[in-house]
C-alpha cells in the first residue's frame, strides 16, 4: 500500500499535470482559435496536436497502461496504410503526401491523446474559463457591431466557428442549469454576425436540441425523439435553404458553368467508384496539399477548367471536407462514419449534459462539412479536444435540471 508521503507526492504530480493541460487549453483557445487568423501563425494547431502526443506519452509510461494506447494505434496504423498505399499508385509528389498525413492524421490523435489524457480540471479552473468565454464573447460582439470579420477571422465564416467554439468551451466548463443553457445560447447566437446559412442551420439544430432535453425530452430511439429530430433537420435545412440551392442546385443545373462546389462533391462520388475501395490517395483530391502541389487527378477528371478549382488559382478545392473523404475511398468513408458512431455509442451510457454535448458536436461537424473544411483545421482541433475532455470529464454533483 501507499504511505502517506507518497499519496500526497501523487495527488501534486496529478495536479500539477492539470495544470499544465489547463494553461495549454487556454492557450490553444486564444492562440489557436481566436487569433489564429489574426496572428497569422499558421502551426499553432501542429503544435498542439505534438503537444498532445508527448503527454499522452507520458501518462501512458507513468500509468504503465499499454491497453489505453490501443485507439492511437489503430489511428496510426490505419494512416500509415493509406500513406503506403498512395505513395505506391503514386497519388501526387511525396511532400503532397505527407503533408497530407499530417493534415489529415491531426483532428484524431487530437481527440484519442485529450480522450487518454482526461485531466480534470477544479472548480475555479472552470470558472476561470467560464469568465474567459464571456469576456471574449463580450469582444465578439463588438468585433460583429463594427464589422471588423475580416480584418480579426479573415473570414464571417471563421468569426461563426469561433462563437460556436466559445459556446462550446462554456458549456463544457458548466453544470447544464438553465442559467448555463441560457448563456450557452447567447454566446452561440453571436455567431449570427457571420450571416453565415450554414452558421444559422447549427444554430437551429443546436437550440433545438438543448431546449427540448431540458424540457424532458431523451435522446434514444423512440417516435418522439425521431419526430423532433426529423424537426430539427427540416428547421437546419430552412435555415440554410438560400445557400443550398445556391450553391448546390442553380450551381450544377442552373448555371452555365458547374459551380466548383457541386463540381467536388459530384466527382468525389464518380472517384470513390473508380478508386474503389480505398480511393485516389493522400495529397490527391479537396485538401490543402491537393491545391498546393496541383493534383493531376483534377485535370483527369475536367476540373482545372473550372474557375476555383484551376492550378492558377485553386482557392475551392478544400472549400468543403466530404469531397476530401474520396482521398480515402468506401472503407475511408466507412470508417469515419465509425468514429462518430463509436463517440454517440458512448453518450447511450452517459449523462444528458455529455449525450446533449456529444450530439451538438457530431452534428456541427455534419453541417460543418457541406461547405467547409473545419474538422482538419485548427478550430476543428479545438473543438474535438474539448469533446474528448466533456467526455471523460468527472461531475462533482449529479447534473440535473433546475
């Protein structure tokens, strides 16, 4: 057994590494969310996730747990065999390859080394980051009422990702009472100074789904939970129906010219069909290292034409993340289908706070996905870093309505 000494040596080095995960959460919050784009440091995600590795690395060696190591190496099991796999039908240059590896491989080691790590974090811990979330909240709202979008995010789009992240981090640090809910609300309704369609369907999605499990309502199979998510689905899809038909009905019937949009999402079904079953290849298609070394699978397949999509000027290819998916072919989409079924498989066994939690999530990166890369950037990141810790987060009361 423990002596004395050696508990209380114990109980400090497990605090101590809380600490450190919450200097780092922070941190990645300001630097990796907020100013990301201002700051124009563009590796602050890398670094993070290489943050992540190294302490996972060191809980595993002081736990002395291998079995915990399991998830990270299916992971990278999986991402060395499609590494492999491109170099040998030779899917673009080798630096498009790994470029792409370390892209594509990050939101997972992400999530799994955060999921391993599980540090649990004090009540003024949580406070403190409650009061954070406000006050950025607080200078969101002035950044939207000046309309400084670009100048801080570069993007409205990237403005609404960071309001959605703001929201998210609160929630996580809350106790899901309906004070909590309500200035949930109010930090993810920020986000409207976007204008963004995509922005108002999660945000329709996500107040429906929080208002009616604290009204009650159970998120398990029954006629009333897929009538409201029927609802909620149908409320997403009007909140968006502008862009929809936008971009992705007058883009490919009504115009002269396929719109770029349509154009990926269209050929990215045409090649999970030629490249079948493990797709065209890291590096090859909707990513960033894709548009940076110009794949030659665009003009394969008539695209280059295409104003966006061109080696000239490229700017549209990872404008969306499921036409990257065809990179990884049938068993690429299967699998990560599977990773989100492993993560709401969980949320059947937990509470409502973490279920609720773990749907809007999912859910945000399913919207998410139709019109941006998110889940491979650095809010993307963040935002599975912070799933990860709701998930394994220890509640020091039952949470229940009030």
């Amino acid at each position: 057994m423990f002596s004395l000494k050696d508990n209380l040596m114990l109980s400090r080095l497990v605090c101590s590494k809380n600490n450190l995960f919450f200097a780092f959460l922070v941190a990645g919050y300001i630097f990796g969310v907020i100013l990301y784009d201002f700051i124009e440091f563009k590796y602050t995600d890398e670094l993070m996730a290489l943050f992540l590795c190294l302490f996972a690395g060191v809980i595993v060696w002081e736990r002395k747990n291998w079995k915990e190591l399991i998830p990270v190496v299916i992971i990278i099991t999986i991402f060395l065999f499609y590494a492999i796999y491109s170099f040998i039908i030779q899917s673009n240059v080798p630096k498009a390859i790994f470029t792409d590896l370390l892209i594509q491989i990050k939101p997972f080691l992400g999530f799994y080394c955060a999921y391993l790590i599980a540090p649990q974090f004090s009540s003024s811990q949580k406070y403190f980051i409650s009061i954070l979330c406000l006050v950025v909240g607080g200078l969101l709202i002035i950044v939207g009422l000046s309309g400084q979008l670009y100048t801080l995010f570069g993007h409205p789009s990237r403005f609404a990702t960071a309001a959605i992240a703001t929201a998210f981090l609160f929630l996580y640090c809350s106790t899901y009472k309906w004070s909590d809910v309500f200035i949930f609300l109010f930090l993810l309704t920020i986000g409207f100074f976007s204008t963004r369609a995509k922005f108002y369907g999660f945000w329709a999605v996500a107040t429906s789904l929080i208002v009616f499990t604290k009204l009650g309502g159970q998120i398990r199979l029954s006629w009333k939970s897929i009538i409201m998510g029927i609802f909620i689905c149908l409320l997403a899809i009007w909140f968006a129906r502008e862009k929809i038909i936008i971009y992705y009905i007058d883009g490919m019937m009504n115009s002269r010219e396929i719109w770029s949009r349509p154009a990926m999402l269209f050929t990215s079904g045409q090649i999970l069909y030629d490249y079948f079953p493990f797709g065209c290849g890291l590096g090859s298609f909707g990513t960033f290292a894709s548009a940076e070394y110009y794949s030659p699978i665009y003009e394969t397949y008539s695209l280059d034409h295409i104003w966006g999509l061109s080696k000239d000027m490229p700017i549209f290819i990872c404008d969306a993340f499921y036409p990257e998916l065809a990179q990884f072919g049938i068993i690429g989409v299967i699998l990560y289908f599977f990773f989100w079924y492993t993560i709401i498989r969980k949320s059947t066994s937990m509470s409502i706070h973490k279920s609720v939690y773990i749907w809007m999530v999912f859910l945000f990166f399913l919207i998410e996905g139709i019109a941006d890369s998110t889940f491979t950037h650095n809010r993307g990141l963040f935002v599975l870093i912070i799933l990860a810790l709701m998930m394994t987060r220890k509640d020091e009361v039952e949470e229940r309505n009030i």
